[in-house]
C-alpha cells in the first residue's frame, strides 16, 4: 500500500511555526517514501472556523514550498458523511443522548466520589428525564458509551486494541502500543452545534482518504486511544502513527494559536525567507 499522511489544520487562525514545522515533518516524511501527501481542512467549529484562515493556510503552505494533492477536503462540506457514522454506531446502541452542558459536567467533577475519571462518563440520562428533554426540545450531544463498546466488542477484542507507534510517546511509548480508551472516558461525537465532533471526523477521513501514516504533534498522542476504538468499531483500517516532537519558542512554551505566537505571515512580513525558515526548522 502507497504510503500516505496528511496535515489537516483548523482554519481558526493563522499559522505559525509549531504548524510549519508539523506540515513540513508530514510532508518530507511522504516525500522520502515517494507517496501521498493530504492536506485536509478541519472546519467543523462554525464558530471559531473563518474562510479568511483558511485562505492564509494556503499562502502559507505555498510559501513554505509545499504541495498536496487536490481537491482539498473541506470537512463541513461532508457532515451527512459524519451523520452517516453516528447513525451507524447509534444503530448499534453504542451512543446515548448528552444534554449536559460544560457547566453541569465540572460541577459533577467536584461531587463525584471517586474523583475526575467519573466526569468524563457521565452515562445516559433517565429514560423519563431523556424524554422530557426531548420533548422541550434542549439540544443534545451524542457521546460513546465505553461500556457499550467493550461489550459489543468482548473482553479479549477490547484488551487487543492496540496502534503502532513510530515515534517516541509522552512516556516513551513506542512500537506495539496498547490502547487504552478508557483514558478518554465517553467522548462526543456529534456536538450539539456541529452534529460531529473531532474524533469521528478525523478517524472517518483518514480511512477514506487512505492515510496509512498519521504524522502529527505530540501532544495528539493521548486521542490516538480512543480513535483506535473508533476504527475498530466501524471496521476501518489502523494507520500507523508517527509523533513527532512539540516545537516550543524561547521562552520553552510550545506555539499555540492561542498565546498569539507570531504567525507565518508576520514572519513573512518582517522579510523571513521560506528557505531561512526551513533550515532553523531542520529541513
């Protein structure tokens, strides 16, 4: 099978370095095995997502020197795909309905008995209370129940998860790594605004773009547990995994949109050369 990875960023902001730096890994990593480079648009937040971003991805990546392969996909203009998955997995009995707001969930961290992993389950609602909500029309999410997918799964399936690390994990987790999607607790994958959610967008797409190599940051790690539940459940294919190391500024915090690191394009601005660019970057 052609090897195959992909950048897929949100256009909730511009680019900056920790974002050069990642498209550049995946990218070098598809040339180096003569195969496929994706580059996908995650644009499932309607209220953080921007058309003006995702223009500024494509300068930016142009300027860095990149190509991909296209159409590009754009995830919201796919969301009966997604839709498609939750009927499916709904089908099955594996999700519940989730009125709770963010609010009412921490406010169960600090009453729950046995600490913070019990938030993260809070399990579905009574039948008499789903359908009083239902009936005042509250807007739910749809979360995965981990208990229903241990059992539709069995013991021995769910002990076997498991994904293939290429890179170095938080805890130096590499090769044959057991997934443990009970660190994830019941994830949402369809949110109330959106109708999907991270999970099962980015788990959907890589299988049908056929990514057999996912190359992302580390601090991606930890969801790799319970999207390898995900692929299991819906029967696609597990990529390989490849984390690669978090690029951080010199005050020793990583590049992150929201500390307003300095973008791509203020770099550009201020008469940076993408070619001064990629060799303090190591390519």
């Amino acid at each position: 099978m052609m090897f195959a990875t992909r950048f897929a960023p949100s256009p909730t902001g511009r680019l900056h370095r920790g974002h050069a730096f990642s498209a550049l890994t995946a990218w070098t990593a598809a040339r180096e095995a003569d195969g496929r480079f994706v580059l996908r648009i995650e644009d499932i937040d309607p209220t953080r997502c921007k058309p003006e971003f995702e223009t500024a991805i494509y300068e930016d990546l142009t300027w860095l020197g990149l190509d991909w392969e296209t159409p590009v996909r754009r995830q919201s203009e796919h969301l009966a795909d997604y839709a498609a998955v939750v009927d499916t997995l709904n089908a099955h009995g594996l999700l519940y309905r989730c009125f709770r707001t963010r609010k009412e969930i921490l406010d169960a961290i600090g009453d729950a008995p046995h600490g913070p992993a019990e938030a993260v389950r809070p399990g579905p609602h009574a039948p008499d209370e789903e359908a009083r909500l239902l009936a005042e029309g509250r807007p739910y999410a749809w979360r995965l129940s981990l208990d229903r997918a241990r059992e539709a799964l069995g013991d021995e399936a769910w002990n076997s998860l498991s994904f293939i690390e290429e890179g170095v994990g938080p805890d130096g987790e590499t090769g044959l790594v057991r997934a443990r999607p009970e660190t994830a607790g019941d994830v949402v994958l369809a949110r109330k605004d959106a109708g999907t959610a991270y999970h099962l967008a980015v788990t959907h797409d890589d299988a049908l773009q056929g990514v057999t190599h996912v190359v992302r940051g580390l601090d991606l790690f930890e969801a790799t547990h319970i999207q390898r539940l995900i692929q299991t459940l819906m029967g696609w294919p597990a990529p390989v995994y490849r984390h690669h190391r978090l690029l951080t500024g010199p005050d020793g915090r990583r590049y992150a949109k929201r500390d307003q690191s300095v973008t791509l394009a203020e770099l550009r601005a201020g008469g940076l050369t993408p070619e001064a660019l990629r060799a303090e970057l190591g390519f």
